[in-house]
C-alpha cells in the first residue's frame, strides 16, 4: 500500500504521523521509518533527512491480545486482554516483583527472591534459571536481541546474563539497592534507578559508570531510556519524574503533582508525554514540553506500582496495591478492564508484544 502525502520539509514528523494515519484509517498503530531509523516525533522532516519524493516504510502494530502481571503473592499471570480471564500462572518461590514478555512473545521473564526465571507460556516450565545475586531480585528485562538478561537487585547490584548459558556477564555496582535496570534500545547501555537517589549509564563493555544523574531528594524508584536514546526519565520518593539530558547530565524536565511517592515513570512511543504511578493512589500522563498534567486516571484502591503505554498510545496498564491491574483509555481516562485474581499486591503489569 502506497501513500502520498504533500507535506513542508519544515512540517514535524508528528505532523507527517497524523497525515498518514487519518489517511490510513483508524487502526493499528503507525510508525514512521526512514532508511532503518523510526523517525523521532519532535524532530522536522528536514532535521530528519526527509528531502522531497523519499520513501517512508510505515510500519503497523497490532493490538496486543495479552497481559502480564507480577504480583507479592507469588505468581505471574497471563490474561486476556479482551475479557480480563486469566489463562496461565506461574509459580514463583517467593513474592514476584517484576514479568516481562520476550520480543517473540513465546517466554515470560521473571525476578523474586535472589534469583530471575524464564519461563515458557506454551507449557509454564521454567527453561533458565539466573542465580547470584544476593538479595531480592527487583526487575528483570530482556535485551532487543533476545539472547540476555539485565536484572537489578537490593544487593547494590545490577547483572547482565547469557540467556544461552545462563552465566553472568557483567556487574554494575551502586552503593545501595538498584530497584530497576533497562537497556537502552541499542543494548550498549544499562540505565539502573537506586535507593542511593541517582541513576547511572553504564557501558555493558567496560561496566563502568558514563552518566551519573543526580538532583532527586529521595531514592529513584524507576529509570527509562526515551526511544531516541537521547533523554532518561526517573521516578522518586521525592513525589517528582524527571527528565534528563543524556549528553549534558542536567534535568531539562519535573512534574510535580502528585501527592506521595512516584513508584514509575515511562515514556510514550512518539516521545511527547510521560506516564507516572504514584503511592497515592493515581497515575498521571503528562506534556514533557509544558510539564503539564493531561489526564489522571484514579480508580485503584491502593498504590499504583507500575504503568505502562499500549503501542499504539490510545491505553494505559496499571498494577497496583490494591491486588489488580487495570486497563484505561487515555482520551477518557476511564477504565475499560480490571484483572482480578492476585491475592497480593500486583506489582508490575506488561502488554504483549504487538498482536501476540
């Protein structure tokens, strides 16, 4: 299928995304790729090297069908998105803080006690076991390659593993807790979030410390790469997010609104709003530009422990205290499902990959 679209090379590329989607129609989500870069949406067409005639792939991401949630109870769930049944649970040996779904969506990645497991959805075997840290596991991710796990822990540490041999292979070290470690898209950093209140780039090469992001006035309990690989967002005690500038190591951004402690903090997939989820109760989407506050989404009778983006920016997946997770339009702000059947916290919630 081919689009022409006659925009100004001083148009953004967010002005070029509205045009090919009201074009395409309604339905999944479109991303703009530009010789094997998916284009940032804060940048113009020419800062981009868009010239006149180029072609642009669009690529389309399907509605994802599942939901993964971790929850103090011990187990991670798999439910349909579309009815909020559960139709898989997996048994943890201790209280589980973080799933994660594989890229391919056929394993499910999972941190409790001292060790992370990667488990297989067809038959909910665990095939990989990731032990040596030595206290609680606090998240667990895979890499954009699929073959290695970063994990974070209250042992100061954060590791990257083989998921092949299941072998450490590097150590990043803070002075307290790390409470979450990501990758950056192209898995030459590690970005981790500690109770020492800083977050930290690492090289996965060297495991040496490039970036040190300091300014919070309480331990950082969240820390995202943006999808340009440009900014990092946090999350703290201090009741703020904050964006921060990679390249100059200074905050370019707060959003200060809510009422308690910000327990996560995520980036939307064209890079203008943020999402947080605090202990009071509320998550709240926000304008990285203005520092605005767009929408609140309040209905969890307990802390919102994570919140997350559906690809296609129209939801939002909330886990929280309250023994749930919950499903949400952002236009709105109203809540369309509830997964309901942890007897525990339910402390992180994740969307399949696509239409897995």
């Amino acid at each position: 299928e081919m689009l022409d679209l006659d925009v100004e090379s001083t148009a953004s590329v967010q002005e070029l995304h509205r045009a090919a989607q009201a074009m395409h129609g309604r339905g999944p989500h479109l991303k703009l790729v530009f010789c094997g870069q998916v284009l940032s949406p804060t940048s113009t067409l020419a800062e981009s090297g868009v010239e006149a005639g180029a072609l642009i792939t669009l690529v389309a991401i399907p509605q994802p069908l599942y939901v993964l949630t971790a929850s103090d109870d011990r187990t991670a769930k798999l439910w349909n998105i579309k009815n909020g049944t559960c139709i898989q649970t997996l048994q943890e040996a201790g209280q589980c803080r973080s799933a994660a779904f594989s890229g391919d969506g056929t394993s499910v990645l999972t941190a409790s006690r001292c060790a992370a497991k990667l488990w297989s959805i067809e038959n909910g075997l665990c095939i990989q076991t990731f032990a040596g840290h030595g206290d609680q596991v606090t998240s667990a991710t895979f890499s954009g390659d699929g073959t290695s796990v970063l994990t974070s822990s209250l042992d100061s540490t954060a590791k990257l593993w083989s998921i092949e041999s299941g072998a450490c292979i590097q150590t990043f070290v803070h002075e307290r807790g790390v409470v979450l470690a990501a990758l950056s898209g192209d898995s030459g950093s590690v970005l981790t979030a500690s109770l020492d209140n800083t977050a930290r780039v690492w090289s996965i090469e060297s495991g040496a410390c490039v970036h040190t992001f300091a300014g919070h006035e309480g331990p950082i309990n969240s820390a995202a790469f943006s999808g340009d690989g440009a900014s990092v967002l946090t999350a703290s005690h201090d009741s703020t997010a904050k964006v921060w500038s990679i390249e100059s190591g200074e905050c370019v951004q707060t959003f200060a609104g809510h009422r308690w402690v910000v327990l996560c903090a995520a980036f939307s997939g064209d890079g203008t709003s943020v999402l947080t989820a605090s202990k009071d109760e509320t998550t709240k989407l926000w304008s990285i530009e203005s520092g605005a506050c767009i929408q609140t989404f309040a209905g969890h009778g307990g802390a919102v422990r994570s919140a997350a983006f559906s690809a296609d920016g129209t939801s939002v997946l909330t886990a929280s205290s309250d023994n749930s997770a919950k499903l949400w339009i952002i236009e709105s702000g109203a809540c369309i499902q509830t997964f309901a059947g942890h007897t525990r916290a339910v402390t992180s919630a994740a969307f399949s990959v696509g239409g897995v």
